[in-house]
C-alpha cells in the first residue's frame, strides 16, 4: 500500500557471493591480459568535440607561457584553424623574412661601402682645395717678390742716372713717353 515492493524481491545469488560470470586474466603488473576491455573513464564534459576545423582541443599546444591549439599553433581561443596551410604560409612567411634581412644586410652594406667611399671623395676634394689654395698663396706671393724685384730694379737704375748725370729724372722719361726736347725744358724748370 505504501509502495516499496521493488525492494521486497530476492538479489541474485551472483551479487550476494560477489561472483559474475564474466572471465578476466591479469598480468603480473595489473594490466588486463584476457576478458573484460578496459573501460575509458567518462567525464561530465564533452570530449574529442573540435571546432573551427581544428583537429586538436584548445590547450593541447603551449610555448612561452601561452596555451593554443597544436594543430595550426595559434594562440587565439576559438580562432578558424587553416591547418597544413597555415603551417605552410608561416614557413612562407619565414623564408620570406629571413630573404629581406638578407636583402636588408647587402643594402646596409652596399650603403656603408657608398658611404665610406663619399668620404674618401671629401677628403679628396678637400685636399685638392687646400693644395689650390696654397699654390694660389705661392703665386701671389711670387708675384710680389716679382714687383718688388721690379721696383728695387728701377730704383738701382734711377740711382745711377742720378750718379751718372747727377739729376733724378721723373719716372715717363725712364719709361720712354717723354722725347728729350720736353725733358730738357722740365728739367730747367726743376733747377
């Protein structure tokens, strides 16, 4: 009346004695050898469930403190994983990376050696200026010793016509613009 006649019914014997009828060898070290396969444990939670076309579950793929996904090794939960191509378009990448920094270094380099080159032009030039400079120096400084050399010349030649004739004759006459005729009557002005 109450209800409770399920539990009123007779246990089998096999489950009073602790006996089955189901045969299982063991091995040494505990491993089953025969019989009964050994049951994967279940959990409460859905497993070997990919998404976004990944093969692996997220947290199956670590590297430098950062969980991810080992299939595609991104590090972006619930990202679309591109698999075999994503691996091949990061080996792209790289190759494509270390050609530009070898690129990169030949045109440092070239640059360095243009560089080094200018430099050496600059100095160049400048040394030409320098040379220039002192060779305009030297000449300027030849001409004077020139025209002094001219100058002490015609004062030892005015000294001895001054000897010679015992007058200084002015300078046109010596240059030869003056005929004697006005040079006598100038010189009769003078004395």
């Amino acid at each position: 009346t109450y209800g409770g006649e399920e539990h009123l019914k007779e246990v089998p014997k096999e489950l009073l004695l602790g006996q089955s009828e189901s045969y299982v060898e063991y091995s040494r070290d505990g491993k089953i050898v025969k019989g009964q396969e050994k049951q994967i444990p279940k959990s409460k939670y859905p497993e070997d469930v990919w998404h976004q076309n990944h093969t692996s579950v997220w947290g199956s793929y670590w590297e430098a403190g950062k969980w991810g996904y080992q299939c595609c090794r991104q590090f972006i939960k619930n990202s679309y994983c591109l698999g075999k191509d994503q691996k091949k378009m990061e080996s792209n990448a790289a190759k494509l990376v270390t050609e530009t920094d070898e690129a990169n270094a030949e045109k440092e380099k070239n640059f360095e050696e243009t560089q080094k080159l200018i430099q050496k032009e600059l100095e160049q030039r400048q040394l030409m200026e320098k040379i220039r400079a002192m060779n305009d120096a030297m000449l300027e400084n030849e001409e004077d010793m020139s025209k002094k050399e001219e100058e002490e010349k015609k004062e030892r030649e005015r000294r001895k016509r001054e000897r010679v004739y015992g007058l200084s004759l002015p300078p046109l006459v010596v240059e030869g613009t003056y005929s004697l005729r006005l040079f006598l009557r100038t010189a009769a002005k003078w004395y």
